[in-house]
C-alpha cells in the first residue's frame, strides 16, 4: 500500500471517514440498532462474527468507495479478518480506494476531574507494528471530557498527545479523539479549554509531524476554524456523538473545513433483515447525506 498515496486521499480527498470500530463494550448495541437482538448470539465470538457480517456487509455495498468514503475506522478484529476473502485493510483500499485505520485504545479510565483519560496501552507498540504489516495508515484513540474542568481537559489532551507522538514514531497517523459529551450543560466552555490545550500541542510538536483530530460538534460553529488550518493537522473530523444522522449532518454543514467520521450515525437506518437491494439503497442513501454535509463547508 502506498502511504503517499492515502496521506493524498486523506489530505485532498472529498468525503468522510467511516466509524466501523464499535468495540466488545458497544457492539450489542450497535447489533440491536441493526436488528440484531441479543437472543441471537450465545457467546462473544458469535457476537463479533455478526458485527463483522454488518461491517463486512457495509463495506461491499456499492456505494461505499473513495469516491464518498474516504477513510474507514476498523476495529482490531476487523483488521484481522478478511473481507471479500481479502484482508480488511487491503479490501478497503484496494478494492475501494478507502484508507483503512485502527482504534488502538483499549477503553476508558475512571472519571477524574470531569474527564476520562484511556487505560493503559502496554500493547500499542506491537499492535502499531501489526497494522503496519496489515496496510493501515493511521490509528484511532477516544478520551471523554464531561465537564468543563481545566484539570481534567488538560490530563486528557496531554495523555492523548503523549500517545500519538508513540504512534507516529511507527510510521502511523494518530487520529486524536477527546471527545466532548454532548448532553453536558458546560460543553461551550469545555470546548474553549479544549482549543485552547489543543492549540498549545499542536503548536510544540516538530515541523515534520502531524496528527488528525476527531473532535464532537462544537456548540459554536466554526469554533475549530483555527485547528483545521493548523500546519500540524492534517485533517479534522467530526463525530455525531448521539445526534441523529440529520442533526449531525446539519451541525457539521456549519462547520467549514471538518468532515465527517460518523459511527451510528452512518448506520443509522441499517437492518439485517433488509433484502440486498434494500440495504444497498439505505446505506447509500446515509452516504450521499453524510458525503454533502461533509463537502459543504
């Protein structure tokens, strides 16, 4: 795979990044949501061989190529399958011009301060060197901030740049994800602190480095206009964190220069129990929606 060439697609491209890395934690509800009741699977290997069949199904539909998606977020054991008898990494890129990434985190850490910072990762240095094997250019890792707590925003966003400056020491882009809850009465406020320890780290890392940044939707729009034109971001991506597909699709058309990186809400609409037809007219349908929200600023 040609690393150029995704850091191309990923810089210039038009389209969004798909989520396809619901983790053990949340894929029981992402199965529900695709009409998959519990009742169906016995055992956690099941439970992934049904939440590969969606992926595997989403990624094969017709609609979803590089032409609209240009990158997608793979779970570790959605790395390590095949699609199409092909690995994941090397379908998706190959077969449909999206560049493949890897949630590398390994879950949240108690709240602390209003935030959540991610549990250790003793394993990220031989997971990083396995995705590179495996074609994967870049890596994904989620924190959360619910409160508008300095203490706390700043703990995640240094743990969060500690981490990437690992990854991009294998070669990997680090997508940077401290997520900001959207429900919390505080969310402007905690998005200004965020900018801000945002900005500081960006601005001290080297001139040769970059990371992507997969930020909520700010409650103030264009508030990440700065980050989005940052000369160490190469890209910034949005994640509907529990709107509706068309609540987030209209909050991110507000927002120019960020695109999409949806995971329900990409979803959102799916059923196991729709024919081929059927679900290939869905899903390209939520693409087409995502795809102009996303080039509309």
């Amino acid at each position: 795979m040609s690393n150029h060439a995704q850091a191309e697609k990923i810089t210039a491209g038009q389209g969004f990044i798909a989520a396809l890395d619901q983790s053990g934690g949340s894929t029981p509800k992402a199965l529900r949501l695709y009409g998959v009741e519990e009742s169906a699977y016995s055992t956690d290997a099941e439970m992934f061989d049904l939440i590969h069949g969606m992926r595997s199904r989403i990624a094969q539909a017709p609609a979803f190529t590089g032409d609209k998606v240009v990158g997608a977020i793979l779970f570790e054991m959605t790395m390590d399958r095949d699609i199409d008898g092909q690995p994941s990494p090397t379908f998706l890129w190959e077969q449909r011009g999206v560049v493949p990434f890897l949630k590398v985190d390994k879950g949240l850490a108690d709240e602390e301060n209003g935030c959540q910072v991610m549990k250790p990762m003793p394993e990220l240095d031989a997971l990083c060197e396995r995705a590179v094997g495996k074609g994967v250019f870049g890596t994904k890792m989620r924190s959360v901030i619910s409160a508008a707590n300095a203490d706390g925003i700043k703990a995640v966003v240094a743990q969060q740049f500690e981490v990437g400056k690992q990854i991009i020491g294998h070669g990997l882009m680090p997508i940077i994800e401290p997520e900001v809850t959207i429900t919390i009465a505080d969310k402007a406020e905690a998005e200004d602190l965020l900018l801000a320890e945002l900005t500081g780290e960006l601005d001290a890392l080297p001139e040769d480095q970059q990371v992507m940044l997969k930020l909520s939707l700010p409650n103030k729009a264009n508030q990440y206009q700065s980050l989005v034109n940052h000369p160490r971001v190469m890209k910034v991506v949005a994640l509907s964190g529990g709107y509706s597909r068309e609540e987030a699709n209209a909050k991110l058309a507000e927002n120019t220069g960020m695109i999409a990186s949806f995971s329900r809400a990409l979803t959102e609409g799916l059923s196991a129990q729709q024919s081929d037809d059927e679900f290939a007219a869905t899903i390209a349908d939520s693409i087409e929606g995502i795809y102009q929200a996303s080039i509309a600023g």
